[in-house]
C-alpha cells in the first residue's frame, strides 16, 4: 500500500481496509528540511501541540504546529491512507511526544482522529 517510485501520492492506491480512527505515534521524517527546523534550528518541545495539514504538500502529508502553522515534518508515506479519511472530514491533532538532536533532529507525535 502506498506510493512506489516517486515518494508523493500520485499513484496511491486505496486499499479500503484503512481505518480513520486509529491514533498515530510515529517520528517524522524529513525534519531538518522543514520550515520549523531549518528556520529556528531546533525542533519543537515534548507536549507542543500539532496537527496534521489537511492536504498534501509537495504530494505528502505534513505536521504542523498548531498554534501557528509551520511545518515540522513529513508523516511516513506508510499513512498516506490518511489522505482518504481528510476527503472524509476527518482530522487529526495531537502533541509532540519526543524531540530532539541537533545534527539529525527527530521527533516523535502523537495524533488522535477527530470525526467529522
């Protein structure tokens, strides 16, 4: 399930066995190239709160802060079924659960399902 080859959503194909209500805890990827990162040169604090864009960026799923949207992170193409539940309405918000480094900065997020 996902994309192959390319690393966007362009040739996603939806299995239909993808639940929208299943909470997410996963690291992030691509934090040191986002916007948070690369502009503050750090990452964000444990308990800050997040959520995910609702849309594809750059044909990918994005966390952002909530507070003031800014990119802090690509979500694992492996919940790109996600994509799916958004059409539906659903949302998905949460916190950073871990953070940190300074040469390969990585952190961990929590999102809960909000239905619409």
């Amino acid at each position: 399930m996902g994309s192959s080859g390319s690393g966007t959503l362009g040739n996603y194909q939806p299995s239909g066995q993808a639940s929208c209500d299943e909470p997410i805890t996963t690291d992030l990827e691509e934090v040191a190239r986002e916007e948070y990162f690369s502009g503050r040169g750090t990452v964000p604090s444990v308990g800050t709160k997040v959520q995910l864009h609702q849309g594809a960026v750059k044909g990918r799923l994005t966390v952002e802060i909530t507070k003031k949207p800014e990119t802090i992170g690509l979500l694992p193409t492996s919940f790109h079924h996600l994509v799916l539940c958004l059409k539906k309405g659903y949302s998905y918000a949460g916190e950073v659960t871990a953070s940190g480094g300074k040469k390969l900065p990585v952190v961990t997020v929590s999102l809960v399902a909000h239905k619409p």
